[in-house]
C-alpha cells in the first residue's frame, strides 16, 4: 500500500469502529430490559453487542474487509454492548455517542499493539 | 477430504472475492514480497479463485492445486495474470500425487485454515519438496494473546460452519510436521503471519 493507501484504510477502519461501536451500544441499550440486576444486565450487553456486530461485520467486510474488521467488530461489540447497558436511559443518541467513544478507544488500543507485534518474529 | 469440505468450498466460491478485496489491498504488498522468492518448480496450494497468482514472478512453473472444482473454474479466468506459466489441477493436499521431491517451492495462502487435517497435509507438501527446498505461507493463525486466542477459540465453530477455521496453531504444526521455521513475521497483530520453513 502506498501512503495514500495506508491513510485510506486507517481512515475506514476507524469509521467501522465508530459504527460498531454505536451500533452495539444502542442495540444492547433498546434489548436488555431497565430493571435488570446490573451484572446480569452487564452480560446481556455483551452477548447483544457481540450479536449486532455480525450484521456490520458483513458489510464492512464486503467493501474493504479484513482480519483488522473482524478483530475489532468482536471486541468492539462485546465492550459498548456493556457499556451501553451501563449507560443509563439518556437517550439513543447520547448511548451511540458513548459507543462511538468505546469503539474508537479499542480500535486505537488494537492499533498500538499491532504496531508492537508487527514485523520480524524470526529470521530477517 | 471428505465430500462435506469440498461442498462447502464449492459453495463459497462465488462470494470469497467480496471478502478477498480488503484483503488483497491491506495485505498484498505482503504476499507480494513473499511468493516473490518462489523459484523453480513451484506448487500453489488452494489456489482458490487465482487471487494471488499475480503475485508471482515469470521465471517459475507454477502449479495450483485446489480441492474444489467450482473454485478452479474461478480460477481459470485469472490464469491470464499470471506472469508464469500455470497449470490447475484438481487436488486434495493431504493425498497428492506428484511424487517425491518434485518441487523447487510449495506456496499457501490463506490454506491451512481450511485443510480439516493439517499435519497431514503438511506431512504431504514435505514429502512433495525437494530437500533444499522452501515452503512460503501466508496464513491466519491463532494469537498467543490469552484473550484473543480464547475469543477465537469460542468463535471457531461458528466461523468453520462458512468458512475456515480461526484458531489453528500454524507454526506449532509445521515443526511437529517434520518442518523447520527459517522466518516468521507478523503481518496483522500476531494473527496474520508469514511464514518460510525448510525440511528439519
């Protein structure tokens, strides 16, 4: 990839780990019922945001796909959909808002240790 | 390999360029790097729809293998991108039938993710090579990372009702396979990897 290329894709990503992020948050947020014993409702988040991911997953995957995309609509699923249900009934925008926020901050945690492990293991 | 994989192959061959296209943009200047040290007699396993036979340089004899009849005929469409000569074969790679010591270089791509017994067919491309030849694989395997490795763990049933397996231990297999690893690099977090590896 040139840098052009390189920038491109960073870009795309980071917009699929707002999306996942949002999207699973809210999805965890209308799914698991107010009222919910807050560990319980903690592993419900999870179990929704996992599951809403795949649809994104799929699209995301159709037009620029990759290992990055999977790696990050898992992760990314899992921890908004219990941070979504932690959030509190502010509304659906201000639940997506803090979604977006949790899909940027493992996307850029997933980046870092990319760039730690990336490269020569063994030989040159 | 049973009729079950075949089947599924067949089935996922009209869809696997969607999902390739990001693949080829992140990763191919990898692959590019990588299938360009074929040399000589060079054997390509599961060729798939010929995605990667751009990637290889005009001075080998290369030959695709694939399982899969409906993917060879994919295939066949791209052989024109291939600056070396190609022939495609329809082959399992846990029962070849080259005999031994045939190829200068054994290329795999995305494919041990998807052999159902992999010391097998790895025991299969040793036996195929030539005893100062190199295997070059481009492959996904599972990380060592406690949690994601568990997350593939918990997933892999899932993902090989479609498609591959996600959590196979690639580098482990090669040695147990009677391989040994001159190079290792991690190409996507510890997950996406290539590997060169030498008759042990």
């Amino acid at each position: 990839m040139n840098s052009d290329h390189v920038l491109a894709v960073r870009a795309y990503d980071t917009f699929a780990a707002l999306c996942f992020g949002a999207a699973a948050a809210v999805a965890a947020w209308l799914v698991v019922p107010n009222g919910v014993v807050m560990p319980l409702a903690m592993v419900l988040g999870m179990t929704v945001g996992f599951l809403s991911a795949f649809p994104l997953l799929a699209v995301f995957t159709y037009i620029l796909g990759g290992f990055e995309i999977i790696v990050m609509s898992m992760q990314i699923g899992m921890v908004a959909g219990m941070v979504g249900v932690m959030s509190g009934g502010d509304g659906w925008m201000a639940v997506a808002t803090v979604g977006a926020l949790v899909g940027a901050t493992v996307h850029a945690l997933l980046y870092l240790t990319d760039r730690i492990l990336h490269g020569e293991v063994l030989g040159s | 390999m049973t009729d079950r994989a075949i089947a599924k192959w067949n089935r996922a061959a009209a869809s696997l360029d969607a999902g390739k296209r990001g693949e080829e943009v992140r990763y191919g200047a990898f692959k590019r790097e990588l299938f360009g040290k074929a040399v000589g007699k060079t054997l390509l396993v599961a060729a798939g729809t010929g995605v990667d036979f751009k990637y290889f340089p005009s001075d080998i004899e290369l030959t695709a293998i694939d399982f899969s009849p409906t993917m060879l005929e994919w295939a066949e469409k791209r052989v024109g991108e291939c600056p070396a000569p190609i022939e495609l074969v329809e082959a399992d790679v846990t029962d070849l039938a080259f005999p031994d010591g045939h190829f200068d270089t054994v290329v795999t791509s995305c494919t041990f993710c998807s052999v159902p017994d992999p010391l097998k067919g790895l025991g299969e491309l040793r036996r195929v090579l030539k005893d100062d030849g190199a295997l070059l694989m481009f492959e996904h395997v599972r990380p060592s990372n406690f949690y994601l490795g568990f997350m593939m763990d918990v997933m892999n049933p899932i993902a090989r009702l479609v498609g591959p397996d996600i959590n196979r231990r690639t580098a482990d297999n090669l040695r147990a396979a009677g391989f040994r690893l001159t190079r290792e690099f991690n190409v996507y977090l510890d997950m996406v990897k290539l590997f060169e590896a030498v008759k042990a």
